[in-house]
C-alpha cells in the first residue's frame, strides 16, 4: 500500500505549545471544519478556509500575554462547539462568535498543561497535580511522583465516570480514580505524549472489546498501545523507535487516512518528522508515510479545513499550520484511490488558483514587510540601538543521551531562522560531526585554564531554524554544557540553554536491566535519610523523578550503561543505599560522590562494599569487542582508498580479492561515514578501560595512577586480545 | 526547486575531478573526453557511426581510449592549429609535461616538458597575442605554447596554479586571464601583467566568468562566492568540498548563473547577483566537472554535468520555456506556481516574528523598560552600546580585541567572525565570569586586512538572557607588528622607492591606519622627514621605515618623498610596497633593493637548479643504458631457452633481475632528483615574483619578462641586477 499526501498551508501564528489546535464541529449545512489555534502570544484564533482564501474569524486575545497552553472544545453535548483555553493558571470559555463566556482561575500553581471540560467537570493537570473541579469548585486532587506530561481523559473503570490518564517522567502511566492513584503501568521509555483512539480497538480484536485504547509515544522516539480497564492493562503493539530519530511530541489515533475502517497512527516528532502507521489485518502497524517538516510537529488534528476533504492537520512549534491530504496516487490495501482524481480541467483550475494565490502571498509579503519596516521605525524612535526590552523568544531544546552512539544529542530550534548557535562546555566533551546537519562547525581553541575544555560556533546555514549537535561524554567529568542561540533577524537577543552532565551520564533509565553475572555490591549506611539518598541519586543520574517518592520505605533505580551494557540498580532507604552493578567505575564514582555529598551536609555516612573477582573478565567481554571493532574499522578505514583504486584499475572487477576485501568495498560507504562520525572513539575507549582500572584497584586498596602511560602505551600498540587486556586490567600494569 | 534533465548518459569509466572536455575534434562533433584512472583518457563521441566494422556493440564503437600512461593532471580542447581552425586539438597536462594531440589524424601535434607541471590548461587568444595559444598553468608559473609547441607567453603566479579562465572582462575586445592558486589569491592578467589581485582566505580552487568584471570562485575549504571587480558579491560556505564551477544561463534570462558542482553530488544553481538558490539536482557521487557543448548538435548549448561514477546529466537554458516566477515566493525563480503555493515560504514566517518582537518591544518599552518583568528577562538600559579596541601587547606575540560597554551590562560571550584570522571561520569565548570589560586574544595567522565581525552577548548581571550587539572591525592589515621602542640594530635587508606625489602626513596616515598605530603625532609639516621601526610579534624581527620628503614650496607634479624600508624579510617588504601603492593610488613604481640573504639563497637555489639539471641529463642517459642491458638479457635468455640451455637462461635471468633492481634504485634517485629539482624551480619563480613585488604597475611586468629572458639565457649577473636594480646592467 502507499500513501501519498499533499501539503498545503493552512496559516500562520506566533509561536505554539503542545495541543493548542483543536477542529471545530462542522456547522449546519457546512463541508469544511474552521479551526481554533492557540499561540505563546495569548492569541486564540479561529481561522475557516473558503475556496482558497483563509479567513480568520475571530482573533482573541485572552491570555493577557501569557502562553495559551491547552485549547479544546467541550465534551458535552451542548459545549461541544465552545472553546476551552487555559493560560497560566486560568481556564476560559470562548463561544463561536469569540467572545468570552466563561472565565475560572484555578488554585493550580503551575501552569494548565492540560484541560478537559465535560459539563461541569473541569480536569486540569500542572506540572505535578492532576486536578478535578464540579462547578468550579475543587474536589479531587492527585499529585503524581514526577511531572505529568500528558493526560488522557477517558472512562477506564466505571462507564460513566471519568479518569485522568497521566504519562509521568518517571516512565509510569498512571490511571486515577478520584483523588487516588488506581494502577500504574510501567513502559519502556519517557512518554511524552498519549492519545486515546476513541473508536476503541478494532474489530476483530475481541479479546480487547470493552477497553480502553491509549497510544503513548516516548521521548526515546518509541509508540505504543494499551488495553485499559478496570482489571488491568493489557500491552498490544509497540512502535521501536528507528536510529537517531527524534522524540515523539503528536500522537494522533482517531483518523483512518487509508481507508480500511480502521484508525491508523500519526506520529509527530521534535525533529520534525511526520510519520503514518496504518494497522494490518492482525492490528500491527506498519510505516506507509513518512515526511521531515524541519521544526518540531507540536499537535496533530484530523478535519476537513483546507477543503471538503478529510486531511491531517499539524501545528509546529514555529506555529505553522499545515494540512496534508492524500494525494491522487494514494491507493488503499484493496486498490481504491484516496485522493480525488483530477481531470485535466480540474488540474488547470487548480493551477490558476495555485498561482492567483502566489500572487496574494507575494503581496502579503510585501504588506508585511512594509509593517516590519515602520515597526523597527517606531522602535528605533524609542530605542536607538534597536535594544530588546522584552525577553526573546522561546527557544526549544532536547538534550538526550543516544543509546546507539553512546553520545548526547542537542537539538535547539527557535521559532524564526537562527544565525549561530554557539556551545561552550566546562567538562572534557568530543563535538561529534552530525552527517546533514544544517550548519557549520567552528571549533574555537580550548582553554582548560579558565574553564572552557570546548567551545564551538554552529553558523547556521540561511533559512534553517533548527540545529541538532552531538557530543560524546565522559562517565564521571560532570559538568555544564551552555549554548547560545543568537537569531537571524533584530531585535537580536540571544538566549542561554544551560544542560547538565552529570557523573554517571552514560547510564539510562532501564526497568528490564536484569542483574548479570558478577555482583559487585556498594552499601552506605548512615544517619541520612531517604530524602539525602534520595538526592544524590538525582545529582549523579538522569531521570530521576525529581520529587521523593512518597508513602515508601524504599525505592528502587535501575540503570544500563548504554556503552558497555552494564547494569546498575539502586535501592534507597532510610539510612542505607545500596548499589549493585557488574561493572565496578559506576560504584566508585557513586562512592566519591555520596562521600562529597555528605560531608557537604555534614551526614555521616560509612561504606561497605564486596567485589566480586569475575568483574575483571566480565568488563573485559564487554569493553575488548567494542575496541577490536573500532580497531578494524579504523584499519577497513585506511583500506578503503587503495582497494578503491585497485577497483578502477581492474574496470570494476574485484573479483580476485578477498571476501573481506570485497565486503570493505560493499561497505565502503559505511565505514567511511562511521569513521568520519566518530572519531577519537579508539582513545575515548581506552580512557574507559583505565577508568575501569584505576576503579577495580582502588576498591582493592592500591593506586596505580602512576603504571597509566604504560597502558595507554600498551593499548594504543594495537592488537590486544581479549586475555592481555585481561592481563593488563588485572595487573593494573602493562 | 528541482533540477531536471534533459538527457542522462552512464559511462562506464569513472571520472577524475575536473579532467573533462567537449572537443570537436574532426571539426563538427562534439565528443566528451575525460581522465579516468590508471592514466588514460577516454572520448565518448555520440555520432560514431555504429557501423564501424568489428564493433560488436552500438556502446563500445562510442567511445575511445587513449593511454596516456601517467596521471593526467589536467586536460583541454582547443582549435591552437592555425592550419585547421575549426579542428580541436586535444591537450593532456601531466606533472612533467604537456602533450598536443591530434585525434582526428591520430598523433601527436607536440610534446613538451613544462618542468613546473601543467596543472591547469586553457586554449584561447590572451591579450595582444593574435595566435590561439595553449595556457599551461603549473607551479608558479603560466607558460603559453603555440600549435607547435613553441613558447610564445610566460609570466610567474604566486603559488600553483589551480585553474584559469579566460575572458574579456574589460570588453575591449582582448582576453584577460583568470589565475587561482595555492597561494590564496585570484589575480587577473592583461598580457603579462597584473592588473587586478584579490587575496582570499583559503586556497582558490576554481575561477570562472560570468559576465564584466563579476567571477565566481571557489574556495578549499567550501566557499563559493562572486566576486564584481574587487568588490566580493556574496559567498556560501558549506562543509563539502567545491568540486567544478560554471556559468550558465539556466533559467533563459539572459543572466548566467554560477553553476556549483560538490562532492556531496550536489549541484545548485545560484543567482550571480544576490547567491540565491534557483535550482539544484543531486547525483549518487561527487561531481567530477561542467562542461558545455551542444551535445546533441540542434544548435542549443546544454551544460553538461559529470559525476566521478560516469553519470553524465545535460541540462538545457530554460529560455522562452517556462516563465520567470516570482521569485519573492520562495520557492525559487522558474518553479511551477504550485510548488510556491503548497509551502509557504519561510519569509512571511520570519517576518510576522519580527514585527511581532518589535510590537512586543515597543509595548514593553512604553511600559517602562525598567520595570521588574522587563529586569527579569535580562533586559539592559536602552542607551547600553559596546566599543571595540585593539590593544597589541608584545608580551603575549598578539593582538587583544578589548570590548567595553558603557554602562553595568556585563558581556557575557563574544562570537567572531573573520575569514583567516582565527584557526577556523569563527571564534567563540566564553567567560564564566562576565565584566563590563572584555579581552580576547587575537593573532591573525598572516598579514591580511580583514573585517571581523563580531557579536558581542550582553546582559544584566545574573540573567540568561543577552541582546546581541554587532560589531564591524577592520583588523589593520600590518597590526601583528608593533611600534618599536628602543633602537634596534639595523636591518641587512632594504628596498627604496620614490613615491610621487605623496607627502608626509598622507604617508603617516597610511602607516597609522596600516600598522595600527599613531605616527602622525611625529610628523607636524607635509615635508617633514621622519623614521619608524616596527618589530613582528610572530618572530620578532624588525622593519624600519625611513622616509625624506621634497621641500613644500618647491612644489611641481613630480615632487614627493623617497622611502626605505629596512627589513629582512623580502616577503613583508612586498607586501608593504604593494598595499602602500594600492592605498595612495601609485600605480607604477621602480624600486631598488638589497636583500642579502635572499640573494645568497637565491644563488644557491640557481646552483641547485644547474646541478640538479645536469643530474638529470645523466641518470636519463644511464636509464638508457639500462634499458639496453634489459634488452639484451631477455633476447640472450630467450635464445637459452630455446637451446635448452637452462643454466644460461638463468644466469641471463638473474643478471636481469639485477639490473631490473638497478634499474628501480635509478629511477628513485631521478624521481627524487627530480622533486628536488621542481622544488628549487619553484624557489626560483618564487623568487621572481618577489622582486616584482617590490615594484608596481608597468615595472613589475618588465622585471618579470626581463627575468624569464634572463634565466633562459642563463645570464645569473643580469637576472641579479633585475632584481636589485631593475635593469640588467
């Protein structure tokens, strides 16, 4: 099956938060749905489409400058065509006509993230609190474990009464009932987003009839499903997310673009890709469409706005607008087009209109560059130096560790075009190539004096509003990475993102990490309480709930080092830590910072610790095969050239060498790109297995600091099999 | 706005970069010939006839190879034969020499060494020369041959050549020459002399024409820009390599545009005027080069584009076939009006920001800058303005870039931008501790005048916020030398000059704006003499400038002031001449030197020269030598053979092996005699170029061409006195 979708653009607005979109009903007699769209600037709008011409309708400001961050329409019968914004903490009503009928400030204090108005039930959830007010009056309350970044409302116990579905940091999604948590489900990464398929599972999937369908998408770029009931959660299909795609930050599972009577997936992500699944016969999704819109896809609707034609709606964070519909040539499983074909006649009418409304863009444009002109006239009369007053514009930023490459991923993009991006770091940090990347590299001279170790410009090529950078970490240099976005256009003002390294960044949040084979074992016990331990987990581990869990006695942490694919597991309690992992560096760095930790809050702490002695060659399974893999890739690397030429001597006929010569030919690409991608890997590896050394023998109470050269020596001759390394990790000496 | 073609061909021998070529070489049809490897060329000819008897396959018959037998380093077209103007001949460059052959007739037209290597190679009429000559470009030098290969032009470029174009530019009817090179620099020849040079920040590695006095360019490190006379246009950089260049009217116009061609197989087509993207297409492997013939012989020039892999596409101007859209819309000039209808372009987005941010601006500004909300964002005093110094501090051997506001705003980071300046395009410094006082250290890596650009972060204290304040800085081009202090033994080095027409306080100025620095406080008359000494804060050697001046009242058209500068270093001494002209407006000036050091070396570097020549006369005659002794060994072992005399035949086969082991230890000695050899060449060139250097205008043609004749004639005395004196006796 293929599916082929044409994008128009629908319109423009500032800036825009997550699910601040929403279709409106049709009205009486009417073939196209206007839309409702929020923005940062407060404005909400409803804008209709009419042939070609884009009418707003009305255009509101309502969030007295602050972010609409939530818009939806009522659930209930007659709310159905009422609009519902929030922005910051107050919740109000919009009627058709755009004027305001409704106005309610919440006791939340964090900023409405989500909203769900069914009659006179208001569910609001904040940051951390999932809200529930009747007749504006407050009556259930959950304050979840970690921040709340999605919510779903449905009915998943009782059929007439609702519960927030909420997708926590901490990887839970959380069913509520009333003021209390009914059961959670664990999932395989951060999700992000959720959806409900209001449809409910598809047909002939009995054995889920009756249940709720949720879709979640994960920061980690994964899509999955869940059965919701009273009972229990049943998992169904999960989406893994591809090599170095992007988070998901739309979901959208109530549309049936391929028009087999079941609702197929859109994924929206924060580097922009779009992606269709439409679900086979056994109900798995399989790809049939996949677009990069270069700036992250903030929601996705489903309506008929641009034309009488179903279409997909997406909002981006830059607040664009855009309508995609099947194209002509998109063809269902059974043959049937989707698209309306085109007669010649038709295609030519569309041609004229294409073009008339080139013409409009183009006075548009001149209109408003007209408006910009005497704009920074104005200004200027007020500011010589066209010096902003006002804050800049929000920038978006993702600072992710890539589990594949074992190297972090900084994704900024604002909402007009950026000239540079600038990164300074005050920790040891390899600026890795990123192959497509829309800008380029500069790197400026370290200075580790005064505290930059790396700094590099990104100058931005023209038109390109988003910058994705790579840099490779060091387990155990924590530290703080700045970037500073400066814009294309004035007023200029530059924006600071500031990220944090922290000591154990190689390692991820992995619930299934199971404990392998050796067992090496840290305990701290003293008077600190869980709240302490609780925090130097935060300081030396990403994706921690940043809240202590409550009403417990223990937590437990697990983790998996994405180089070397070890495990580390954490169990906190009052007075005693416990840290258990087959690889011996993540204990020590543990031990060094809970030791700095403690004396800093004067907390007596004493350390135990048992080692086991097959860690040795358990670390050197893991580190040898991924040395000897960048040893031969560097040695493929220097082959490639001569067996090149040797190819073009021979007219293309390699037949006479070698099968591992014609498989570096096949891969020449490959290698090449890898190679040019990761470079210092070898050295970066070496430094692991020091680190790792120095670790083991320090548990073991010697120092061997000093033998360091002569195994940076004997590592970089080459060549070390499995048992020297072995040898020399033990030995603690070359 | 995609790019399509109009025909595609697939060859099946790669292509080596830039080494293609249209020639007509029966006189009508056009046939493509490339390099390809192993150091043959191959000639694709579309109008073979096909019937060709023992041509099996319509594709073969098509294409002929030659055997060229060494790397091809560059290869060109050009009707050079008087006897048959309308017949191309084909010219293949080596890194020894250029060979002129004749593929219609099947031979060699000429053969001749050119010792500096022929880089690049152009046919065509230069200047006043009324005979078509092949353009050698090689190792600083540019050697012009005629159709029998004797020399009929000659002139010395700084550094290799990488290519040539030729053009008239000044639309008198004569052609000028184009010349890039290794040594940064575009210069653009009239006959023999320099009458335009451009000094870039990399390596050019590409020229071509467009149309007056605009070229583009093409730079080591992924620029590409164009150039109108003097005056850079605009440039794009980007991290893939530059791999061909042209111009062509694609679009139909009337206006060329600058086609690039990069390794990533990409080619985009950009406007000449403003650089914008009008078109693009990519290829599976980098593009090998352009070239433009009218293939298909229907009277209509296509460009045709050649990637490394044999994929050839021809694109043909679009003139009178699809309307100019609007190109405000974004999508590109030439595009359908759906495309721009379907994506709105950028721009309105971009806009509707701006004037969005201005509003808000303005509100808040209204409102009360100072107001706490406004505090918060970071917001600094409306009047904040930041200045720039340089301050060159001996003691560090560089320059520091102070930057200061006037107010508390305190700079947070800068970001500076400067082509050659900095180890890449730009720097960036943070500082963890921000002040109202800035310093970055700078230490331009060559004499260069550069504008930077730069961006200064600025905030309130304590704020994650910066207005972003832009600066422009000329960086002097001479700033790495500094006032000297005390006195300083005296240079061995110097080279006086009269310059007419300029007194005193128009030379003070020039050196004050030039060194960064403040002389004119020392000279109070126009007539006023007066002394200054400089030392390098790279190695710290000085120069002296000592000028004396015609009395004021004597007035008349020639009065003036004579200068000497005192340096050991030929090289700066050049440079000085050369921007002191090009800013008081002397546009010829005679000059006497004395550099003896560099004198000396050149001596050595002419003795080596000799000796390296006379090597080579005698390892070629021992090669042939050799050669006969291999000969007569396999004939004395095939005879054993056929006898059965086996022990013969192995003695006959061992001795061979000896001498063929000989014979490879020989030619390791030639090829590093030879290397030696193009390496003092190239001193010598060097060399020449120095000298002329020193002077300006009509002088330095002379010293140029008298030096050529000098050296052909082996006069070392004259060639001495040329460059001291700058006339032979």
């Amino acid at each position: 099956m293929s599916l082929s979708f044409s994008r128009s653009d629908i319109t423009q607005t500032a800036q825009a938060e997550r699910g601040t979109m929403c279709v409106l009903p049709l009205g009486k007699g009417k073939r196209q749905n206007k839309l409702a769209l929020g923005d940062v600037d407060g404005v909400v709008r409803v804008v209709g489409c009419k042939r070609d011409e884009r009418n707003v309708v009305f255009k509101l400001e309502c969030g007295n400058g602050a972010p609409i961050t939530s818009l939806s329409c009522g659930v209930a019968a007659p709310q159905v065509d009422k609009l519902f914004a929030s922005a910051g903490n107050t919740i109000r009503g919009i009627n058709r006509k755009g004027k305001e009928f409704f106005k309610f400030t919440t006791n939340l204090q964090d900023v409405i993230k989500a909203l769900h108005v069914d009659n006179y039930n208001i569910y609001a959830a904040s940051e951390y609190v999932a809200n529930m007010y009747v007749n504006c009056a407050d009556s259930h309350f959950f304050m979840s474990n970690d921040r709340i970044l999605d919510v779903v409302i449905a009915p998943v116990i009782l059929p007439d009464e609702k519960n927030p579905i909420l997708a926590c940091a901490d990887r839970f999604i959380r069913v509520v009932q009333g003021s209390d948590l009914y059961y959670e489900a664990a999932v395989n990464g951060v999700p992000t987003t959720t959806a409900m398929n209001a449809a409910g599972p598809a047909p002939g999937t009995d054995a889920k009839a009756g249940k709720i369908e949720i879709l979640f998408g994960t920061e980690q770029g994964s899509v999955g499903q869940l059965f919701l009931d009273g009972n229990a959660v049943t998992r169904g299909w999960v989406i893994d997310a591809a090599r170095g795609v992007g988070g998901v930050s739309a979901l959208y599972g109530d549309m049936d673009c391929t028009g087999d009577g079941n609702c197929d997936v859109v994924v929206g992500r924060d580097d922009g890709g779009l992606e269709v699944y439409a679900l086979d016969t056994n109900g798995q999704p399989a790809l049939v469409y996949q677009k990069s819109l270069g700036e992250a896809v903030q929601t996705i609707r489903h309506g008929c706005v641009s034309s009488p034609f179903p279409e997909i709606l997406v909002h981006t964070f830059s607040g664009k607008v855009l309508g995609f519909a099947p194209g002509s040539d998109s063809r269902t499983i059974d043959g049937f087009g989707l698209g309306a074909e085109k007669t010649e006649h038709e295609e030519r009418q569309d041609n004229m209109r294409a073009e008339k409304r080139v013409k409009q863009l183009n006075k548009e444009l001149e209109k408003l560059a007209k408006e910009v002109e005497k704009a920074k006239e104005n200004y200027a009369a007020v500011s010589g130096g066209l010096i902003a007053v006002d804050g800049p514009a929000k920038v978006l930023d993702r600072f992710v560790l890539d589990a594949d490459d074992a190297c972090y991923a900084l994704s900024l993009e604002a909402p007009a075009a950026l000239f540079s991006v600038s990164v300074h770091s005050d920790v040891p940090i390899d600026l890795l190539d990123v192959k497509d990347n829309a800008a380029i590299c500069s790197r400026s001279p370290a200075d580790p004096a005064n505290g930059t170790h790396a700094a590099a410009t990104y100058r931005v090529n023209e038109g390109n509003n988003r910058v994705e950078l790579r840099m490779r970490a060091i387990e155990g240099r924590a530290g703080t990475v700045r970037s500073f976005v400066v814009p294309r256009q004035s007023p200029k003002t530059s924006t600071e993102k500031v990220h944090h390294i922290k000591p154990l960044c190689l390692h991820r949040r992995d619930a299934g990490a199971a404990a392998a084979a050796p067992v090496n074992e840290l305990v701290a016990r003293g008077d600190f309480t869980l709240d302490d331990a609780h925090h130097w987990c935060v300081v030396c581990l990403n994706e921690i709930p940043t809240r202590t869990p409550t009403g417990v006695e223990h937590a437990t942490y697990e983790f998996e080092n994405v180089l070397l694919k070890t495990t580390l597991k954490i169990v906190i309690g009052d007075g005693e830590m416990t840290c258990v992992s087959d690889n011996v560096s993540p204990l020590a760095l543990l031990k060094d910072l809970i030791g700095k930790e403690a004396t800093e809050n004067q907390l007596r702490v004493n350390f135990s610790f048992n080692l086991s002695d097959a860690s040795v060659a358990h670390f050197c399974d893991r580190a040898h095969p991924l040395i000897e893999y960048q040893r031969e890739l560097v040695r493929k690397g220097e082959l490639v050239e001569g067996l090149k030429e040797l190819r073009t001597q021979e007219n293309g006929d390699v037949d006479f060498l070698d099968d591992e010569y014609k498989r570096i030919l096949a891969d020449e690409a490959k290698i090449v790109a890898e190679l040019k991608e990761q470079p210092r890997r070898l050295e970066y590896l070496h430094g692991v297995v020091k680190d790792f050394t120095v670790d083991w023998h320090k548990f073991r109470g010697s120092n061997v600091k000093r033998a360091l050269a002569g195994i940076d020596e004997a590592l970089a001759l080459g060549d070390v099999s499995r048992e020297r390394l072995e040898e020399i990790v033990s030995r603690g000496a070359a | 706005m995609p790019l399509v073609p109009s025909f595609t061909l697939k060859l099946d021998d790669g292509i080596l970069p830039g080494l293609v070529v249209v020639g007509k070489y029966d006189g009508t049809h056009p046939c493509l010939t490339a390099a390809t490897s192993g150091g043959k060329v191959f000639i694709h000819d579309p109008f073979a006839s096909t019937t060709d008897p023992g041509a099996n396959d319509a594709r073969a018959s098509r294409v002929r190879y030659l055997n060229i037998n060494k790397e091809i380093t560059s290869l060109a077209a050009g009707a050079i034969d008087p006897a048959s103007p309308n017949r191309d001949l084909l010219l293949v460059g080596s890194a020894t020499d250029v060979l002129a052959y004749d593929v219609e007739e099947n031979k060699d037209a000429f053969f001749k060494e050119a010792p500096d290597g022929a880089n690049a190679v152009v046919c065509g009429k230069i200047g006043s020369e009324a005979r078509t000559l092949a353009l050698v470009g090689g190792n600083c030098s540019i050697l012009g041959f005629d159709h029998e290969g004797e020399e009929a032009y000659w002139t010395v470029s700084g550094d290799n050549v990488n290519a040539m174009t030729l053009a008239d530019v000044d639309g008198d009817g004569l052609n000028e020459l184009f010349v890039c090179g290794d040594d940064f620099t575009i210069r653009l020849f009239r006959d023999e002399e320099v009458v335009s040079e451009i000094t870039e920040s990399e390596r050019v590695i590409n020229v071509c024409h467009l149309k007056g006095e605009r070229f583009g360019y093409a730079l080591a490190n992924g620029t590409v820009g164009v150039y109108d006379g003097t005056q850079r246009q605009w440039r794009v950089k980007s991290k893939n390599q530059v791999t061909a260049l042209c111009a062509y009217d694609l679009d139909g116009d009337g206006e060329r545009e600058l086609v690039i061609g990069w390794s990533s197989g990409l080619v985009a087509v950009r406007n000449e005027s403003d650089g914008e993207l009008v078109y693009k297409d990519t290829f599976d492997a980098s593009i090998a080069a352009f070239a433009m013939a009218d293939y298909r012989m229907d009277g209509t020039t296509d460009l045709i584009a050649c990637a490394v892999d044999g994929e050839v596409r021809g694109y043909r101007s679009q003139a009178g076939q699809i309307e100019t859209g609007d190109r405000a819309a974004g999508a590109g000039a030439g595009g359908g009006a759906t495309a721009a209808a379907e994506e709105e372009p950028p721009k309105k987005k971009n806009l509707l920001v701006e004037l969005n941010s201005y509003e808000r601006n303005a509100a808040a500004a209204e409102s009360g800058a100072t107001s706490l909300t406004s505090a918060a964002a970071g917001a600094i005093p409306r009047d904040t303005d930041v200045v720039s110094e340089l301050e060159m501090n001996e003691e560090l051997g560089g320059g520091e870039l102070v930057l200061s506001t006037n107010n508390d705003a305190v700079i947070k980071a800068v970001n500076m931008y400067g082509e050659g300046v900095f180890e890449e395009e730009a720097r960036f410094v943070y500082f963890p501790n921000p002040k109202t006082t800035a310093r970055v250290f700078i230490r331009p890596p060559r004499d260069i005048c550069a504008d930077v650009s730069i961006k200064v972060l600025v905030s309130a204290r304590m704020s994650s916020v910066y207005h972003v304040f832009e600066l422009e800085f000329t960086l002097p081009k001479f700033c790495m030398y500094a006032r000297l202090n005390a006195p300083v033994a005296t240079p061995s080095g110097s080279v006086s000059f009269r310059l007419p027409g300029v007194n005193a306080r128009r030379m003070a100025t020039w050196i004050d704006d030039a060194f960064n620095t403040n002389v004119t406080d020392i000279v109070q008359g126009p007539d006023d003499d007066f002394e200054c000494g400089f030392v390098s804060l790279r190695d710290g050697r000085p120069t002296l400038i000592d000028a004396t001046f015609d009395d004021a009242t004597r007035g008349g058209a020639d009065a003036g002031g004579t200068v000497t500068l005192r340096t050991d270093d030929m090289d700066l001494a050049g440079d000085i001449v050369q921007e002191l002209c090009a800013v008081v407006g002397v546009t010829d000036l005679e000059s006497t030197c004395d550099f003896p050091e560099d004198m000396e070396r050149f001596r050595e570097t002419l003795r080596e020269v000799d000796e390296r020549n006379a090597d080579r006369a005698r390892l070629a005659a021992e090669v042939a030598d050799g050669a006969n002794l291999v000969k007569s060994y396999i004939i004395r072992a095939e005879d054993a053979r056929i006898l059965r005399d086996m022990d013969t035949m192995m003695r006959m086969y061992n001795e061979l092996m000896d001498v063929n082991r000989e014979l490879i230890a020989e030619h390791n000695k030639r090829a590093e005699n030879h290397q030696a050899l193009l390496a003092a060449l190239r001193r010598t060139n060097q060399m020449i170029q120095r000298a002329a250097k020193l002077r300006c205008g009509g002088a330095k043609t002379r010293i140029v061409s008298a030096c050529r004749a000098a050296i052909k004639a082996n006069n070392v005395h004259a060639l001495f006195n040329l460059i001291q004196f700058g006339v032979v006796d």
